[in-house]
C-alpha cells in the first residue's frame, strides 16, 4: 500500500478501497475504514483461504 486509499493484499486476498464509502469492502456487504483493522481482516481471510 502506497497510498492511503490503495486496496489491500494479502496473499490471494485483496480488499478494494471504495472512494464512495470510504473504506475497503469486505465479503458481506461490510466497509471497513480503519486501515489496519482491514490489513487484519484480509489476513485472517487469507489464512482461511490456505486452510480451505
């Protein structure tokens, strides 16, 4: 991440910043807007994709 509002990866995972909402859409529909609670989420999500 560069920018303050660039997506976030993490592994296969990236979460897609939304200008509109202004904060990284998560699966379910939720917006998360703390940058480092997205990193978090993206990397538990990350981590289950691998288990999966």
């Amino acid at each position: 991440m560069t920018n303050p509002h660039d997506n976030i990866t993490v592994g296969k995972v990236t979460l897609v910043y939304s200008t509109q909402r202004r904060g990284w859409l998560v699966p379910g529909g939720q917006v998360i807007q703390n940058p480092l609670k997205a990193q978090r989420v993206a990397e538990q999500l990350n981590s289950k994709k691998v288990v999966a």
